[in-house]
C-alpha cells in the first residue's frame, strides 16, 4: 500500500429538516388544533483515530465527504428521523487543521479519540412548538439549519520514541533492522527510503520502544534539494533523536563532519523546537575503518563537528554495538517518562493546594 502522510478534504455535514405545519383533521375533531412535528438533526462528520490504519491514502482519492440531511417532520406529531453521522477513520497521530487559516481542529494522538470536524443541522421546529392560549392555530414553523462546510488538511505525524536523521545511505535503514523486526528496503544507491518506516525495539520481556526512519536529509532540503522537509514532522513527537553519521564514506572527498554539520543546519531551518531535542550521534559503518585507527578517526571527527554530547560507534551491517545503544536509549527514555511523571504530580500537588486554599 502505498504510504500517503497528508491529504486536503473537504466536508458537507447534513442540513437539519425542516418542521411542519400541519393540523389534525379527523371526523370527530372539528378543532383537532396544531400538529407538525420537528425536522430531524442533520448528520455531522467526526475524526476517530484508529491504531489499524498507517495511512492516509484512502482521502487521497475520495476527497469529499458528505453526511445526510435531517427528514422533515411530518402532520400526526410525528418528528423527522435524524440523520447518522458520518465517521473518518485516521491513523493514530493524525493532525488536522483548516486549510485556509492553518489554526489546528484536532491533534488525534490516542486510540479512539474522537473530534468533530463538521456539525450537521439543527432540526426546524414544527407549528406544534408555537400553540399557545392566544395562538390556537400557529403556522408558524422554521426550518433546518444548515450544516457546516469546511477544507480541511490532514497531516500524519507518526508516533515515535525515537527518531533517526542523517544523510542518504548514512545506514539508518540497516540500523532499523538490525535492532528491529522491521524491514526497510536497503540498497546501495541513495533515497531508498521514501517514506517513513516504524520499528519496535524490545530490550526485554517488558521494555520496548518505537523508533521512527525517514528519508534522508541532504544540504539545501529547506530549499526543496532531495525529498526536501517534507518528512521531518514525523519527528515532531520524538523524545529522542538520533543522527546517523557514515564514519567511512566511500568517497575520500567526502567530508563526514561537514555532513553532519549540514543535517543539523537543515534541522534547524526546519523547527527550532526539533533542533533543541535530546540529540545523540551515532557513527555507523564502524567496520569499514581500518583495524587500530577507529578511536583516531572517532576523535577527529567529535573535534571537527564540534560535538561535546553523548557518542556512539556502531556497525549496523554487523550489529557491533547496536545492543548497547539500545540499552542507553531505553534507560534514557525510562529516566525522562519517571522526570515528566514527577513533574506531573508536582503540579497536581500544587494545584489541589491552591484549590484546598
């Protein structure tokens, strides 16, 4: 299935019934009086996230979205049936803003969360509504409201612990599966991911994280070069990144601290927020270096790039320290989750004292 990460919708919600004017007329009943019942409501349209869908490609082809309309009420106080309402299936992570102003509707990040996008109708009201002591024989009656018209942008933002940056053919598809049940296409040539891809890394029985692959970044993506930034929002959730260095590139003229000093100023371009995340390098390709002069090479390069923060060596073809990685990460993460945990309960304390106050 092909992967599809944003997608322009548009949605009619259903316009409610009109109510009626009508009077009873039976044989007996000379004066049977008012009775027209109410229009039913109009059908509105909701977002659901669903953890079972990874995509948005199903509103890639069917773009307009329309709910029913209300019935209109009838004579006999008979109300019009409501129309059901219409609901949108997206994957978990699904962000969803206007259009036109860009303002956010709905940031879907839970399982089965739900957001109204479009609100159907309100229902007319029938000339029974307007009876009173000196109105015996209202025809007065309103009808349905319209229902909401928007375009809406859907823009999947994939859930992840851990993101990975670096150039094209930097490893980070060999890496993800060899610390991961996934399998990204791997090839010598740069660009074989095209689209993001999720791995589960279980460190035991009962510790695992996610961790999320995209599309390489080259120098000049801010400007569209390569895939451009389109990717990068799938990091947006991330709580940590890591960037993936090629420590021996095939070419000689290849600079690798020049690389990496590209990757971060693209990352920078992109979102200020993303830049100040918890970032760590990771050189890959450890194999490739010639026997003895690995810690020269490591130390060269941490001295070029200007990198005084957390380091890994790894060989992601072979596994070589990609164990211990993993092991580093989950302990990061188990730290971070126990430091937003007392934070939070630092600000309830603190909320129910100045309520108890």
């Amino acid at each position: 299935m092909k992967f599809i990460d944003e997608a322009t919708v548009e949605l009619h919600a259903g316009k409610g019934g009109d109510g009626s004017a009508s009077f009873r007329r039976e044989k007996f009943v000379p004066r049977g009086g008012p009775d027209g019942g109410d229009g039913g409501r109009g059908g509105s349209i909701f977002a659901v996230a669903d953890r079972n869908i990874n995509t948005l490609v199903d509103y890639r082809f069917a773009r307009i979205h329309r709910a029913k309309n209300g019935e209109a009420g009838r004579g006999a106080d008979c109300n019009g049936k409501s129309a059901d309402d219409v609901l949108l299936r997206v994957p978990v992570g699904t962000v969803i803003s206007d259009l036109e102003t860009g303002d956010i509707i709905a940031d879907l990040a839970v399982h089965e969360q739900k957001a109204l996008l479009a609100k159907g109708g309100d229902r007319g009201l029938g000339n029974i509504n307007f009876k009173s002591s000196t109105n015996r024989a209202p025809r007065q009656f309103t009808r349905g409201m319209p229902g909401e018209s928007h375009k809406l942008k859907f823009e999947l933002k994939v859930l992840a612990d851990v993101g990975l940056l670096g150039m094209p053919n930097a490893g980070k598809s060999t890496f993800i599966r060899a610390v991961s049940a996934a399998r990204p296409k791997v090839a010598d040539y740069p660009f074989t991911t095209l689209h993001p891809n999720l791995g589960v890394v279980r460190v035991d029985n009962n510790r695992s994280f996610v961790i999320a692959d995209i599309p390489g970044l080259i120098e000049g993506a801010a400007e569209g070069a390569g895939l451009g930034h389109q990717f990068l929002r799938h990091l947006a959730r991330t709580r940590l990144l890591l960037h993936i260095i090629d420590i021996a590139p095939f070419d000689e003229n290849t600079d690798p601290a020049a690389e990496a000093r590209a990757i971060v100023n693209e990352l920078k371009k992109y979102d200020e927020a993303l830049f100040e995340k918890p970032r760590w390098v990771v050189l890959n390709k450890a194999d490739l270096l010639p026997a003895g002069e690995e810690a020269d090479r490591v130390q060269r390069f941490l001295g070029e790039f200007g990198w005084d923060g957390k380091s890994f060596m790894i060989s992601a073809l072979s596994g070589t320290g990609c164990k211990e990685l993993t092991f580093a990460i989950m302990q990061h993460l188990d730290e971070t989750r126990e430091s937003a945990d007392q934070s939070d309960d630092t600000k309830t304390d603190a909320a129910s004292a100045e309520t108890d106050s």
